[in-house]
C-alpha cells in the first residue's frame, strides 16, 4: 500500500508553486526522517519546472504551522551516531530548500517550533498570521536537546547572536509581532489573507534581509563575541546549577559557527545533538514530554464524561478567584462565583481583571477580547444563576463542616445531576461526602497556587465517586489548562504526602544548626526551583503547617516536625511572603522584590547555633530520600495509579527536578538496591523515619523497577 505524502504541491495560475503541509491521520503536523524522501520529491519538481516564479510552504492544519519534530525518532536512536546521523539528514534537507534558486516564501500559521520554525528559517521569507495561536521557537532545550537541523547557525545569523541564544537558551516562544520586531519574520498579515500575502511576496523583488543593529553586529565580532559568551556562560551556570548539559552545548555550538563559519557550525551542531539525545538528563526530560503527552489523552476514567457548560465556584477568596479565572478565560466557560459578602465577589472579579489587563498592557490581547471574556464570570452572594451548573467548585476554608454545609446547599439550590468538587488540600473527600444525598456526585479537585501558574492538579475520588463524576472533572480539568493526576482518597492525598517528609526534614536540620541560606541552596543547586524553607515561605508557613499534624495522625512519626519551632514561628507573626515576614524579609513591591534571610528566626524557641556541619550534598540526601521512599509507599498503596501519575505529579506539583525524570524514574535509574542502602545510612545516622518502605525492600530483593520500561514504551 502506498504510503501518503505529507506535502502536495499545486502550481497556481500565475505560476506560484504552493507546497501544503499535511501529516496524514494526525493532529499536529510533526517532521519525521520517512518525509526526507517526500521533500526531496517535491524539490526535484519545482527545479524541473522552468516557469515557476517562487513556492509558498503553508499548512493545511486549522492551528499549527509544524509544532516540531517527532520524538519518538531520537526514542529509536540506539547511539549517539545514529542520533547524529538524524540530525545531519535535517540539516541536509534544509540546506537543500534554502539552494532553490527561485524564493521560497513559509507561511506561519498556528505553533511553528523546533524542526518548524529551523524549515522556516531555511526559506528566503517569513509571513505569519496576527492570530494568538501563532508562536515561533526553538524549545529542543526543554528535552534536553539543541535543534539538530541548522538552527543554531541560521537564527543568531538572522536575528543576532544575542537575541538569538536568548531564545535557543530558554526554549522561549515569540508571538507574531514580537517575531516581527525581533526580525524574525517579514510581515504579519491576518491569517484569511495568509495565502494570498505569501503569493505576493514571491513576485516582489528578493532583497537582502534587514541589517542587523550595530549591538548585534558588535557582539558577533571577536571582541563582543568573547564578553557575550563568558556573560551568557555564568548566567545559564546560575540558573542551571550544572544540572542541564544542553545548554553548555548550545553557547560551544553558537560560539564555533560564529568564529569558524557555517560549516563548522552545522558540524559541531549534528555531533552535539547526537552526544546530547544520549544523556541521561535527555532521556528523563523526553520521558516527562510523553508522560505529560500521554496523561492529557487519558480520560481518568471508563465511561464518558457528563455535559460541561457552565461552572460555580464557591468562595472569592485568592485560590476561588484563581479558579475561575482560568475556568473563564482558559476553559471558556461562563463562570458564577457565590461568596458571603460582595467584597469576596469584587475580589475575585478584580484577579481576573488583573491578570487580562497586562495581558491588555503587554500588547497580548485587545480591550475589547478582555472584555469579552470577563463578560463569562458573574457573581452574587446567594445561589441565583447556580440551578443549571454542571459543575461547582468549592474554595472555601479548611473546615469539615463548613464544605459537608456548602454539599446539602449545592445539593439543593442545584440541578440533580451537579457535580460538587472540593479544592481542599487535606480533608478527607468521603468525610466531605459523608452526609450527602448524592455521595456519587462529590469529588476533590486539588488546585495549586498560584492557580493560574502551576500546572497540576489532583482528583480525588472517593470510595463512592462515580466514574462518570471522575471523568466529567478530569474534563473540566483539561479544559482549563491542567495536567490533573488521579489520586486516593488518603490524607495528604499524593503531593503534599511526599512534599511533607522533604519540608520537615528541612526543618528539623533548621533546629540542629544549619543556616536557611545553607538548606535553600542545598536544593536548588540538586534541582529544585527553591528551596524547601523558600518554599514554606511561598506557600504560606500557616497553610503549608497545617498538613503535618493531619498526616503524623494518619501515618505515624516521620511527619512529625519541630513543634517547638514551628508554634514559635507562628506565634511571631512569621507567615511567609504574604504578610511581608517568614524566614525570609520582603520588599513591599511585589513578587519580584529582593528577600533576605530574617536572621531573628534563629533566636526562636529551639533553635541551636549555626554550624553548618552537613554539606551540601548531604543536606539534599536527607531532604530528598524520605520524599522518594513515601513516593514508593504511595506507589504501592494506590494512592498513584501509575509510575507516570508519580512522576508527572511530583514534577508539575512541586518542582521536583525534570532532568531526574521524576523521584519514581529517578529511583529506577538509581536502582531499587541503592535507595535502600542510602535510606538504610541516614536511618543509623538520623533515627527510624530514614527505614526503607517494605516496596522499596521487596524491589531490591527482586531487582524490580517502578516503570515498566523506557520512555518509548509510552503511546502518544
């Protein structure tokens, strides 16, 4: 059978050859090595027909110009030969492209990244749509990678070598305009005369692109080059904390094209894509883009979701007016939030009004498209406009019986068939439900905050949730933009039960001397995004304390932490960054402010003096084996249904470092025997809350691992 062709060409009447893009069977258009031989097809075409004035690349998807190349193709690489061997291929078939004679004109609509936007960057010109789906960038870094296919050669040469590796660097994606201003493409047009403008540009005649401004012309040169790179070199060391090797590669890699010329650029580019798809970090950040890939195609349950056409959100508070700004304006929902008093309503209106009005200001989106989408949330302190939710969310405080009260009032101002999600973080959900009429019909969903920043959330059946209910909430869940995982209904649920064990330890080695600096720093330099004691602070030391006593009931000692200290903390008025005082001091501007250590915490209750005695290394060992050995009791108890939940939980949850894959990958590339050793070490050191869990034994016994293979195992 013949395999059909992802690219068609049709040569129109004024003789502009247009070549359409169209993965057969697939959503996103993806480069994959079979369409090497497509593409040389259709170019052996277009140079056989004398008459042809220019070609137009565009794609025949509705939202996506090409979104990158298909992963799986580096999954496959059994070397890192064969890896660079792929990458030669690509870089082959661009430069193939850019040879053409005649001009050859991309027209960019919807996501143009990785492999997409290095194809685009082959063509002479680059016209995108005006449209808020239409991003370019090169996020190979994201996975560990650099892009294989000339584009670390083509961009900084382009758009100018500072620009340039800003963007290779962080994985960053340029909207239309900014694209424009950047220099990165010729024209922006609406997206119904894409087409048409792309023809155009074709007759026009071919001229030379923009001069590149005299900064970026100085910083190409040997002098400028030299301060940019050593500058670039210590920055990225800072951010990274050596954890990431793919960025070293890509300042080496920029660096030899710029001093060497192009073809020892696109040299040193293949061998080090190829040295890079190899590594272990690769390995673990492409199994993270699967799992997540594969996690927003599953529908958490084996029955078809319920209607989702409108939502209510009990509570105006912080974390309310965060949910229903992003059940709003990212799952385009008509949202109506009931609160007490009107302050909680006019709170909550005004977070949603924040957050379009820079969106406004940042030139992101027009006034009356903000307007529009606040049009979608309403709100009033008693139950008018809830009779027909399909859905209510409930963010009130953390009291029993004041969520079992918001269930009998949803339950009887509601329709019968209105599903009650809870967004507590440690209340039992079957306690929620334990007087409801319709116990079937109440669920957890387990936000973050900030809401409309992490990724995450947790769904939280309980015994008697329906699957409908789980799948009709897993739904509501995508829609607004969140990778949920489906976790038990135990105390701590799964991410605050292994985020737990990992803050305590932090504090107990406050109490025996070590500085917060010390810990902090400790963390982040293993791959942690802050600290466990920033993190405390960022949360919130009232809120992120309140768990601990809830889960020591529950599972014993090892969730016990410094009473004394703890209960002195909060006796003086130390509540983190939201009341301006916690371990850390703030600023008063904002987020952004500078915050040092308060060193008046060392003088509380229990506290002994600074010694630093434990390392660095040391300091994260202890932090990090209690959280992998309770993610390996909540494998084995079910509170996670799969490695893949674990992982992605932990990694989308807390911040726990993608280069490691997630604690679950990171114990099996470790090995079962290892952790146990570690764990069986710090527990003759520390005391008994370091015992490996009996599944962590009886896999090191077995030899046994928590995936069930590697990353291409995965389907997407």
């Amino acid at each position: 059978m013949e395999i059909k062709s992802a690219f068609t060409l049709i040569v129109r009447p004024d003789n502009v050859a247009v070549v359409t893009i169209d993965v057969p069977d697939e959503k996103m258009n993806t480069l994959k090595a079979e369409f090497g031989g497509q593409v040389r097809a259709i170019l052996k075409q277009i140079r056989e027909n004398r008459a042809l004035l220019g070609v137009v690349l565009i794609s025949a998807k509705t939202d996506n110009f090409i979104a990158g190349a298909d992963i799986n193709m580096i999954g496959r690489c059994q070397s890192a030969q064969e890896a660079e061997s792929l990458a030669r291929q690509g870089q082959q078939v661009m430069a193939e492209i850019q040879s053409l004679t005649i001009p050859v004109v991309v027209a960019i609509h919807g996501a143009c990244l990785g492999g997409g936007l290095e194809l685009a960057l082959a063509c002479h010109a680059r016209i995108c749509s005006d449209d808020g789906r239409t991003v370019l960038g090169l996020p190979e870094v994201q996975l560990g990678l650099l892009p294989g296919s000339g584009g670390t050669q083509r961009l900084p040469r382009l758009i100018g070598v500072s620009t340039a590796l800003d963007m290779i660097l962080t994985g960053k994606q340029l909207r239309a305009r900014q694209a424009l201003k950047a220099g990165l493409v010729d024209e922006v047009v609406p997206h119904s005369i894409l087409l048409e403008a792309a023809a155009e540009h074709v007759r026009k005649p071919r001229h030379d692109h923009r001069r590149l401004p005299v900064r970026e012309r100085i910083l190409a040169g040997p002098l400028g080059r030299n301060l940019l790179f050593s500058m670039a070199a210590k920055k990225t060391a800072q951010k990274t904390q050596g954890n990431y090797p793919a960025t070293d590669k890509i300042l080496k890699v920029v660096e030899t094209g710029l001093a060497q010329g192009l073809s020892s650029g696109y040299e040193a580019e293949a061998r080090a894509f190829g040295e890079l798809a190899m590594t272990p970090q690769s390995k673990a950040l492409r199994n993270i883009f699967f799992a997540s890939t594969n996690i927003k195609k599953d529908p958490g349950a084996t029955v078809a979701p319920g209607p989702l056409r409108s939502v209510g959100v009990l509570g105006g508070g912080l974390m309310g007016g965060g949910i229903a700004y992003v059940t709003a304006i990212k799952g385009k929902l008509p949202v109506r939030i009931k609160d007490i008093n009107a302050n909680g309503i006019n709170h909550a209106l005004k977070y949603s009004w924040d957050q379009l009005e820079q969106k406004v200001r940042r030139r992101h989106m027009k006034a009356a498209e903000r307007d529009a989408q606040l049009a979608l949330i309403s709100g009033g302190t008693d139950y008018r406009g809830f009779a027909h939710r399909d859905l209510v969310i409930e963010a009130v405080f953390e009291d029993l019986a004041l969520k079992q009260k918001m269930v009998g009032e949803v339950e009887q101002y509601c329709a019968p068939h209105t599903i009650f999600a809870s967004n507590t973080s440690s209340l039992p959900i079957g306690d929620i439900a334990a007087f409801a009429q319709r116990p079937e019909q109440v669920i957890g969903l387990h936000f973050f905050s900030p809401v409309e920043k992490m990724p995450l959330v947790e769904v939280i059946p309980h015994a008697g949730t329906s699957e409908q209910t789980i799948a009709t909430t897993v739904k509501l869940a995508k829609k607004q933009g969140k990778t949920p995982i489906v976790v038990a209904d135990k105390a701590g649920f799964y991410v605050n039960r292994i985020l737990a064990p990992y803050i305590a330890e932090a504090m107990r080695m406050l109490v025996e001397g070590e500085s917060v600096e010390h810990i902090d720093n400790a963390l982040v330099k293993f791959g942690f995004p802050v600290g466990p004691i920033q993190l405390l602070d960022e949360v919130g030391i009232d809120t992120g304390t309140k768990i601990l006593p809830i889960l020591e009931t529950a599972y014993g000692e090892r969730f016990s932490a410094p009473a004394s200290l703890i209960q002195a903390i909060l006796n003086d008025d130390r509540k983190g960054r939201k009341n301006g005082r916690g371990f850390y001091l703030y600023g008063k501007k904002g987020r952004k402010s500078k915050k040092q250590v308060d060193s008046a915490v060392y003088s509380l209750a229990g506290m002994a003096a600074r010694h630093n005695q434990c390392s660095a290394e040391q300091v994260a060992e202890r932090c990090v084996m209690l959280m992998l050995n309770e993610a390996a009791r909540c494998m084995d108890e079910g509170i996670i249904r799969s490695a893949r939940d674990g992982d992605i939980g932990a990694v989308f949850g807390i911040g726990f470092p993608p280069f490691l894959g997630g604690p679950l990958r990171y114990m099996d590339s470790l090995g079962a025997g290892e952790v146990v050793a570690r764990l069986q070490r710090l527990a003759t050191q520390y005391g008994s809350r370091f015992t490996p869990s009996e599944a962590l034994l009886l896999r090191a016994e077995r030899s046994d691992t928590f995936w069930p293979g590697d990353e291409t195992d995965l389907p997407n």
